[in-house]
C-alpha cells in the first residue's frame, strides 16, 4: 500500500513539472511575442537607417516568429508580426531590387520575383490565420458565406490583420501577372482592403491610401479603376503623411507619371521624395530609407522610363540601386 502511495505521489510531481513547464513555457512564447510583435519591437528595424543590416538581420528573426508560432498557434499578435514581416521583406528586399536589374540579368530578376511572390503569400496565410483565431470564417474558402461573415464581424484593432493580409496577396499577385488563380482573386483582395477602409480609413499614416493609389491606377477605368481614383488617394495619403514619408510620391510616379509619360510630374515627385527627411518620423526611417534610394535612381535611369530627346535608353546596365554613395549629403 504505500508502494501505491509513493507511486501516485511520485506520479502527481511528474505531472505538476509538466503542467509547470508547459505554463512557463507559453508564459515565455508569449513575453517573447510581445516584444518581437509589440509597437517596440517593430520599431528596432522600421526606425534602423541601414537597409542591409535590417536585410541581413531579418530573415533570423523571420525563423523566430515560425519558432513561436509552432508553440503559440493562436497568437494574432504574434501572427501579424510575422505576416508583415515577411511581406515587408518581399517587398523592400527582392521585388523593388529585382525590378531594377539590367536586362541582362533576366534570370536573377525571375529568381527574386519568385521568390517574393513565395513570401507574399506565406504572409497573406499568416495573415488569414491571425484573422482566423477571433473569426473563424477566414479559415474557409474567401468565396465562402462563411469568408463573408467572418469579413463583415471585423472591428477596427482587426485593420492590421486585414491591411496586411490584402498586401500579400496582391503583392503576390503584382510578381506574377500571369497566374490566372492569383488574379481571379482580386475581388477578395478588394473586400478585406475596402473593410479596413471602411473601419479606418487613415491607418498607419495613409497606408490604405497608398495601397488604393496603386491599386486603381493599375485596374481599368471600365473595371473601376483609373488614375484619377489613383491621384485622390495619393492627395490623401500625402496629407496624412505631412512630409514624413517619400513613398506616396513614388508610388504615384511610378504608378501613374510613367504611364502618363508625364516627365516634368515625374521628376518633381521624385525630388519630393528625396526631400523628406528620414529622421522626421523615426517609425518610418527604414521605409524612408529605401524610398529615397529608389527615387535617386529613377532619377538616374530616366531614359529606361521616359522617351527624350535621344531616345529610349537601351544601355541601362551598371546602375546600383542600393549603392549607399548616392545619400552621402
């Protein structure tokens, strides 16, 4: 009899340290989340003015959000961090460097592009995950009546997720115009971005602004785009902006003045975006950084962009967008 008893007590303790450790454990995942994921985290890489350290130092912490997850499934927070992160990382180091390689390296420029249309959409599903977790509905099919409910129960502190989620996707979308299952889901990109207009329209400084900038010069007026649609949305973004951030004025550059073939508006809103400067809005440093950089060389390789006098510029070889020598102002 006290053979059971020693058993059952010895049985108890093992019990106890399990529950103990797998408590302390999630406590731990999620103190790990709040600092990786919370508005202080992101702010050690969105307010660095080094865009290769933060290129070199990302995909590690890239891996640590896939490491916490693993153990915290459920974590929305943690989700969107690592949502954004990957499609931040898409966006500023592989599709904007690829798009301006020579012709001579088609390949590489297809190797990036694939890869980024890859980290689009793995954030895009982790951003459907973190919707998931307080609306089941997004786990469905997005032409689901579930998707659509889940979609019209959103609340605004859902923006994020939402924002962040419709930029994967058509981020992935914008590398691979030729993947017709990609592109027959533009409506729903459409919706989760309309939602989080229709909830906060000024998010993150005119972000939705810019992403509608974009997007309706890109669609066809027939469809119900066109570059007016795209024009109101940049004089949103830009005011609420207020001169901290250049990418409104590339964004419309590169959107609308080269289709245009409107030169003098190009080159004004790239000097614009070299104007701003970098330490007016610490949180948007690293963005501000990049842009600076991109605008510095579109205002190098006019003739790729523009026909001048001599012509279109057919030579474009040798010039590298992220020298670091061009800002030694």
């Amino acid at each position: 009899m006290r053979g059971v008893t020693l058993a059952k007590s010895a049985l108890l303790v093992l019990v106890l340290v399990a529950v103990s450790s797998c408590s302390i454990n999630r406590m731990v995942v999620r103190r790990m989340s709040d600092v990786l994921a919370g508005d202080g985290g992101g702010n050690v890489f969105t307010s660095d003015d080094d865009p290769e350290l933060i290129e070199a130092a990302l995909p590690f912490v890239l891996k640590l959000y896939d490491a916490l997850i693993e153990q915290d499934p459920q974590n929305a927070q943690l989700l969107l961090g690592a949502s954004s992160g990957y499609i931040s990382y898409a966006n500023a180091f592989l599709q904007t460097p690829a798009e301006m390689l020579p012709r001579s390296e088609f390949e590489q420029r297809e190797r990036m592009m694939e890869r980024a249309k890859r980290l689009y959409l793995r954030g895009r599903d982790l951003g459907l995950r973190g919707l998931a977790v307080t609306h089941s509905g997004f786990a469905d099919s997005p032409q689901s009546d579930g998707f659509t409910a889940a979609l019209a129960a959103t609340r605004v502190q859902d923006v994020p997720l939402l924002y962040w989620t419709a930029a994967g996707w058509i981020g992935a979308i914008s590398t691979d115009p030729f993947d017709l299952d990609l592109s027959l889901a533009m409506p729903h990109v459409a919706l989760l971005m309309d939602r989080a207009y229709e909830l906060d329209p000024d998010f993150d400084d005119g972000a939705i602004h810019e992403f509608y900038l974009v997007y309706y010069a890109a669609v066809p007026e027939a469809l119900g785009g066109g570059r007016d649609r795209a024009r109101y949305h940049f004089e949103h973004a830009a005011r609420l902006a207020a001169g901290t951030r250049s990418s409104p004025y590339v964004s419309l550059a590169t959107a609308v003045s080269i289709p245009e073939q409107n030169l003098d508006e190009f080159v004004s809103l790239m000097e614009r975006a070299l104007a701003v400067d970098p330490d007016l809005a610490p949180q948007h440093r690293l963005v501000n950084t990049i842009r600076r950089r991109q605008a510095a060389w579109y205002l190098a390789n006019l003739g790729r962009f523009f026909l001048t006098d001599d012509g279109w510029d057919d030579d474009w070889e040798d010039d590298d967008w992220d020298d670091p020598d061009w800002d030694n102002d």
